[in-house]
C-alpha cells in the first residue's frame, strides 16, 4: 500500500491505496480575479433562466440548497452571501430565506463545523432562528415523495422543505472526474432519499476499470439527473436555479455559472 492526499472540502487526507493504483492530479487553472463579481455576473446573467432578482419577490419562501462540508467552503463562503443580498434587495424578508445542507447520506455537520464551514457572518445571520439546516435522507418527515421518474423509473423522493419553497436555489460544485461523469451532487442526490439515492448513486452506475478508455462502451440511453428533475419540474411546477462553481485543487474559484 502507498499513503497519498486526498482532497476533502477545506483540507487534504491521507488514504491508503494498493502500491499499484494510478494517481491522477487535476492541473490547477488560475482562479477568477474577483470571485464575488463573477458571481453576481453569473446570477444576473444566467443560462437558460430570467435572472435572480427577476425571479424573486416579496413574500416568496426561498430554500438554498448546498453542498456538504466535504466540499471547499470558499464555494458556499462566496455565493451564499451574493444570493443573500439579492433576494433581500428583491424584496424576499430575511426570516422566509432557509439554508439546507444538502449531505445526502453523508454524516450530518455539527453546528461548529457548519459555522466554519459557511463562515461566521452567514451562520450566526441564520443560525440561531432555525433557519439552516441538514437534510436527512432518512426522516420521513423531511421528504416528500414526488413519483417515478419516466426513462429510469427512479423514486423521487426529496427534502420536502425545499421542494415546497417558492424558490428553490441550489449552490454546488462541479469539477471533472475520472469516470463518464462529474462531480456535480445538485438535488438529485444532495437532497434525496435513501431510497432515492440507492436508485441510482451506486457501484453500478460506475464502469469497471478499463471501460472509460473503451470505445465500444455504450452510452447510458438517459441522464439520470435530466430524467429526474424533469418529474420534479413537472410535480412541483417550479425549476431549481443552480449557481455551480467550478473549484480548482486549492479550493479557489475558475469559474462560476448559473
């Protein structure tokens, strides 16, 4: 076995690997020279949506989804307050706006860990009156069942409290990964049931080594988090506007989408 660094949210770990295994590092691109402008670029200028400030309103209930802490916090530490900002110059009251920490199935933050995680500022704003919280993918009285998805005849099942928001945010990273895929989680896993998840975030939606350089592979006939958020459109009548960053190996920002 050979001991290398992993990177996990704000710092790096050590994993043991067979003496054998490839070691990939992602080569770092220079970071956005002002992250938060490129943020406010990103929300008033987004991709196939009217902008931010246009979708929301006085007396809207506002959920933002994020990532977990295993991510970089400098994501959640730059985007969250931009979107804060926002939403109250729109008009959104401070106490309709609800932070869910979107860890999927992973272990839940602790208080002191999310106060580091999305930065004293935000935390202390929200925290105190109930207004942040960790998704449980287990509690039935956090989840709302929406149906079956169409093409993969998945269960969606998804944290009730932000699918029956007004709006629903969701602030993410997305980077590259090894396999046929990216490293995205969004609400189709972050916020899903155990159930939800086992339907498709498994083993057995990742090839065996070797695959990724087999052309013969093919395709999978549908993308799992298109088919699923197609049925969660279509149950809720409202789209999730995603602010995605792209974080380089140093947890800084490359770039910032919505």
């Amino acid at each position: 076995m050979k001991t290398v660094l992993a990177d996990f949210g704000n710092r790096q770990i050590s994993i043991d690997v067979p003496e054998h295994a490839e070691v990939i590092e992602f080569e770092d691109r220079h970071g956005v020279a002002d992250p938060v402008a490129a943020t406010v670029e990103a929300i008033q200028n987004p991709h196939g949506s009217r902008s931010l400030s246009e979708l929301a309103g006085p007396g809207m209930r506002v959920a933002i989804g994020f990532d977990d802490p295993t991510r970089p916090a400098m994501t959640v530490q730059t985007i969250i307050p931009v979107l804060i900002r926002t939403l109250l110059d729109a008009g959104v009251g401070e106490n309709d706006i609800r932070l869910i920490c979107a860890c999927s199935n992973h272990r839940k933050p602790t208080g002191d860990e999310l106060a580091e995680y999305l930065g004293a500022t935000i935390y202390d704003r929200f925290g105190p009156s109930g207004q942040i919280l960790n998704h449980d993918c287990s509690d039935p009285s956090q989840l709302s069942f929406l149906g079956i998805s169409k093409a993969g005849k998945y269960p969606v099942e998804l944290n009730r409290h932000f699918v029956e928001a007004d709006l629903m945010i969701y602030v993410g990273n997305v980077s590259a990964t090894g396999f046929r895929s990216y490293t995205g989680t969004g609400v189709v896993i972050g916020l899903a049931s155990t159930r939800s998840i086992a339907s498709h975030h498994s083993l057995d939606g990742i090839p065996q080594p070797g695959h990724a350089a087999d052309k013969k592979v093919a395709k999978p006939r549908h993308s799992v988090k298109d088919d699923i958020s197609a049925l969660m459109e279509e149950a809720t009548g409202k789209r999730v506007f995603y602010v995605n960053a792209v974080p380089g190996g140093d947890g800084k920002l490359a770039g910032v989408f919505a």
